[in-house]
C-alpha cells in the first residue's frame, strides 16, 4: 500500500467536516420536522408516516452493502468516493426538495408520491454519504488524524443541526406566509442549494491518498463474506445500534420531560441547543482526547460516565435546575466524542481487514458502519412510540403519575442502561492501539 502517513491540513479537515454538515441539511430536517410535515401539512396519517419509514429501513439492509461494493469498485482520475459527490449534489438536492412538496393530488396519490420521492431521496442519499464516510479510511493512514477529519465530520453535522433546529420554522413562515406547503417546500429548497455548495466544496478542498496492496477485485460474495465474519466490525457495528438507540429514546423523550415533568416547555430548545453546543466542543477535542490514549478504553469510560450523567437525572428535582443543567450539559460535552471514536475505528478496521484478508473495502465497512447508524435511528424511534403507549400517555392532558414517571424513566434510566450495554459492548473490541501500530507498520513496509 502507498498509503500516506502525512498530517491532514485544516482547509482539507474543514472540507472533509463541510461534507457532514451537507448532508445534515437533509438528515436533520428528516429527523426533527419529516414527521410534523406528512401528517400536518402534506396530509398523510401518522400510522402510514410510520410505514413508510419502516419499509425504507427495511430496503437499506440490501440497498446500504450494495451501495458500499459499487464504491469499493469505482476507479476514476478523481478518487474512488469524491466523485459521488461531484456528481450526487444536484439530484439529492431535487429529490429532497421534491419530499417536502405538496403536489395537488388525491389522498390515494399522495401516499403514491410519498413512496416515491421518499424512496427516491433514501437511495440517492445513501450513494452519497457511504462513499464520503468511506473517504475517512483513504485521505490518511495516520490514526491522530483520522480522529482530526472524524471529529471534523462530527462539528459539521451538529452546526447544521444547529441550524436546522433554530431556523427551519422561521424560514418556512417567511417563505410561505401562512401557506406551510410552499414554506416546507422553499425551505428545503434554500437547504438544497446549501448543501450542493458544501459538497462541491468538500470534493475541491479533499484528497484520496492510500491505494490498496492488491488492485484487483475481489467477488462481491467474497467482500461480503470478509465483512460478515469479521469480528471487530461486528462489535462496532451492535455498538453503533446501542448508541444511536439511547440518542434517540432521549431526543424523543425530551419536550415531555420539559412539559409534563419540568412544567417549563418554553426552555426546552435552549436546553436542546446548548446540549448540541456542548457535543460540538465534545467532538472539538476528541483528537487532543485520544492523542497517545487508547480509544477503545476512551469509548468505554466516556459511554459509563454518560450513563452516569443521564441516570443522575432521574434523582434530581423539579425545582434543582442547577443540578439538572450540570448533569444535562456534562452529558452533552462527553457525549461529543463518542461517535467520532466510533468512526474511526471503523477506518483502523479497513487496514485490518486489508491486512489480514488481504483486500481493502473501504466502501463495504462504511456501509454497515451507515445501516448500523439507522438502525439504532429506527430502533430508538419506534421504542420512543411504544414505550409512550406502554405507559399510557395521552398529548395535551395531565398525565397521571405512572405516565410521568415512565416519561423520566425515558430521559434518564433507559437511556443509561443502553449506554452501559454499549460500554459493555465495546469491551469485545479487539483492536487496541499497540495491534493498529502492528498493522498500520505492515501497510507501511507493504
């Protein structure tokens, strides 16, 4: 391999964190209002909304592998991954736009539309964010700064975030003026262009510089096997479920906690937000963090103080709000760091899957690192519903005593618990720092 061990320069690490901060016009806008806008203002019930979440789910578990071995194969003048997003911006930026359009059509047709645009902007998305995740293991081999471009990656997601939560409503009643369809739908439309320039910007400031050892391909089934039997993916990839399934349980959780448990409902973006300040600083250090550390020991005492932090919640008062602010926003700063750990392990894992079974598959690890993000989106999702019906909340009443308290089990408890399986989890982790050092000395005399 003629890998490059060089340092990453800080334009190339803000071009590398703008891709994420790209795609997170699109994600966050899903995430924070998708729901609100199909039952709202498109006119779609919440139980179809539901469906067409969960079958979309479902195809990422063919369509996400698929998507990391067509890039794995991609060979032109421009890299592997970068031209994905040369060519990809314009037509995700179409198709999301065409999500939060509201054409006039009947019931019937609009379920159809929904269907399609959704599936559409699901695909289109995936061929473009595995190969710019993939980037992570081909712009360096050097460990101190792949957990440069991963906390990058991660500063750029929550700015956009950010944005998108403080801006999207505002802008939706500045554009439409009453008319939510046309503010939704121009709204989306600013985003999508923000976001073709942030990609056009990642692929012009990026570099791929490691090659593989061999050029030649290997079968698709012989990837996927390399992949499914590989133990350290495999650890990451159930770390990643547990992770992001604590994220959302809590995220769905929060504005009940602020409404029925707190009684302070007008706060609760300002907790939000300073929460995500707080994971941008988080994320913001996670190289100074890690820097002569193991991260796999890293991960695994930041997730016990995070369970430690949210479980502490569940003890505090109503009328403690300084107490609830210093466990709140601590969790916030140690959280910051967890997913650009994850993330670059999975880049050590591509060196040592090349090593060891002597093919690189940047794009294929990627994937699975990807659908294990959804999945814990898509498994925290559905138990924040269930566990809501489980304990018989009903929106807009007082809520009995049992109802309450199984709201602050969700903000505090259950998410601690999923934190300490993830820790637990993570102990299966195989790769510490001395074998990357091993492997990463073989790549260099290869």
């Amino acid at each position: 391999m003629t890998a490059s061990f060089a340092k990453i320069g800080l334009r190339e690490k803000i071009g590398y964190g703008m891709g994420d901060a790209a795609f997170n016009f699109v994600w966050m806008t899903f995430i924070y209002f998708g729901t609100y806008f199909y039952t709202d203002v498109f006119g779609i019930s919440a139980l179809t909304v539901g469906s067409l979440f969960l079958l979309t789910r479902l195809w990422d578990t063919v369509n996400d592998p698929i998507m990391g071995m067509l890039a794995d194969r991609t060979e032109t003048r421009w890299g592997k991954f970068r031209p994905y997003l040369l060519f990809g911006a314009v037509p995700l930026g179409i198709v999301a736009t065409l999500c939060f359009t509201t054409p006039d059509i009947s019931d019937e047709n609009k379920v159809v539309y929904a269907y399609v645009t959704y599936f559409l902007v699901g695909m289109v998305y995936t061929a473009l964010n595995i190969p710019y995740s993939s980037m992570l293991g081909v712009m360096t081999s050097n460990r101190d700064e792949r957990n440069g471009l991963s906390s990058a990656r991660l500063v750029g997601a929550y700015c956009a975030g950010l944005v998108v939560q403080f801006a999207t409503l505002d802008l939706v009643g500045w554009f439409g003026e009453g008319d939510d369809k046309l503010g939704f739908q121009m709204t989306m439309a600013l985003y999508s262009v923000i976001f073709a320039v942030l990609l056009f910007l990642t692929f012009s400031w990026t570099k791929e510089r490691v090659k593989p050892i061999k050029q030649e391909r290997s079968p698709f089934l012989v990837d996927l096997r390399n992949l499914v039997t590989n133990v350290p993916f495999i650890v990451l990839f159930f770390v990643g479920i547990f992770t992001l399934s604590w994220v959302s349980i809590r995220g769905a959780s929060i504005m009940y906690y602020f409404k029925y448990y707190l009684g302070a409902e007008d706060i609760a973006k300002w907790y939000m937000s300073g929460f995500t300040i707080c994971n941008i600083i988080g994320a913001a250090l996670t190289q100074w963090i890690c820097r002569g550390r193991d991260k796999k020991m890293i991960y695994i005492g930041l997730m016990m103080f995070n369970a430690i932090t949210i479980g502490g919640v569940y003890f505090v008062s109503p009328d403690n709000m300084l107490l609830f602010s210093i466990l709140h926003f601590s969790n916030g700063l140690m959280a910051g760091p967890i997913t650009v750990i994850v993330f670059s392990m999975y880049a050590d894992i591509v060196d040592y899957t090349e090593v060891k079974r002597g093919h690189r598959i940047d794009g294929l690890i990627f994937s699975g690192a990807s659908f294990s993000q959804k999945m814990g989106w898509t498994v925290g999702g559905a138990a924040g519903g269930f566990l809501l019906a489980f304990f018989n909340y009903e929106p807009n009443v007082a809520q009995p005593e049992d109802t309450i308290m199984g709201i602050r089990m969700m903000f505090t408890i259950i998410p601690g618990v999923l934190s300490v399986v993830a820790a637990l989890s993570m102990m299966a982790y195989q790769l510490s720092d001395k074998t990357m050092d091993d492997i990463q000395n073989s790549l260099k005399s290869s």
